[in-house]
C-alpha cells in the first residue's frame, strides 16, 4: 500500500495523477491531508498507523516550506517521495529546496515540481521488485509509451 499525504486541500489536483497511476497499476492506496507544521501531532498519529496498516511507501506532497516529505520520514524507515507544489511566489523552487536539502540519514526521493504522475509510478517500481505482476504491468505501460511516440512521429512525418 501506498499512503499520499498532501499539505492542503489546494495539492489535490496536482496528486490526483499519482492517484491515478496507483489506480492504474491497481495498488492500494490512502490519500490524507495533513501539515507538517499546523498538525504535526496528527501527522505523526497517521505514518505510525499507515505502517501498522501495511503501508511500504509514503509520498509526501507539500509547497513553500514543503517540510511534509521529511517530517513523514522522520517518522518512518519506509520510503518517501517527495512532490514538490508549485508555488506562485517562487514557482515551486521553494518547495524543491525544502525537499532536496535533507540532511544526512533521512532521505526523501524527490520527483521535479508537480511530478505527481512520477511520484506514482516510482512507488510502483518500488514495490515491483518484490511483485513480478507489478513488474510485468511496468514494462507494458512502457511499451505504451513507446509505441504512442513512435504513432505520434508517424503521423507528423505525414502531415508535415
């Protein structure tokens, strides 16, 4: 299982695409919502719980002082991924630093700003190595893409 915790109800749109991809791959999943600085208490409550429930991975999606990837890791020795939010002040830079600047022991994998649809599909490669049906659902989805870049080239070369 996989467990999605957002910052804001306003991360919701960006974290649907991580949703979908779990979706997609039929993993489980749990979407919360809750602050690494306005209930942190709470949000300690529900890692230690999402453990006890199964969770292998957590994703973490957080903007401006996008402290929520490493306040759940803190917590866990499972892996995070972080997704950094764009913000309007700094475009989400903000967010990227916050996440990537983790000190030394508690790490957080980091996908590019508003990287939810790869934040997804890490968590399913992730927990394809112990899941040769998950692994096998990768390398089709793969060839997917393969095969719709080489479709889309074939149809720019006619109508060019």
């Amino acid at each position: 299982m996989v467990s999605i915790i957002m910052g804001s109800k306003s991360d919701l749109e960006t974290v649907k695409k991580s949703v979908d991809i779990l979706k997609y791959f039929g993993v489980k999943y749990e979407v919360k919502i809750l602050s690494a600085h306005r209930t942190p208490e709470q949000t300690k409550e529900y890692v230690k719980g999402a453990e006890k429930r199964g969770t292998k991975i957590f994703i973490g999606a957080a903007g401006k002082a996008a402290h929520l990837a490493g306040v759940i890791a803190s917590y866990t020795t499972m892996p995070v991924i972080g997704i950094p939010i764009k913000t309007s002040d700094l475009g989400g830079m903000d967010s990227l630093l916050s996440m990537v600047q983790m000190p030394s022991g508690i790490p957080v994998a980091t996908v590019a700003i508003n990287g939810s649809e790869n934040a997804g599909i890490l968590a399913v490669q992730m927990l394809s190595i112990n899941d040769e049906n998950l692994s096998k659902k990768l390398l089709e989805h793969r060839e997917k893409q393969v095969q719709k870049i080489l479709s889309d080239d074939e149809e720019l070369q006619k109508n060019i």
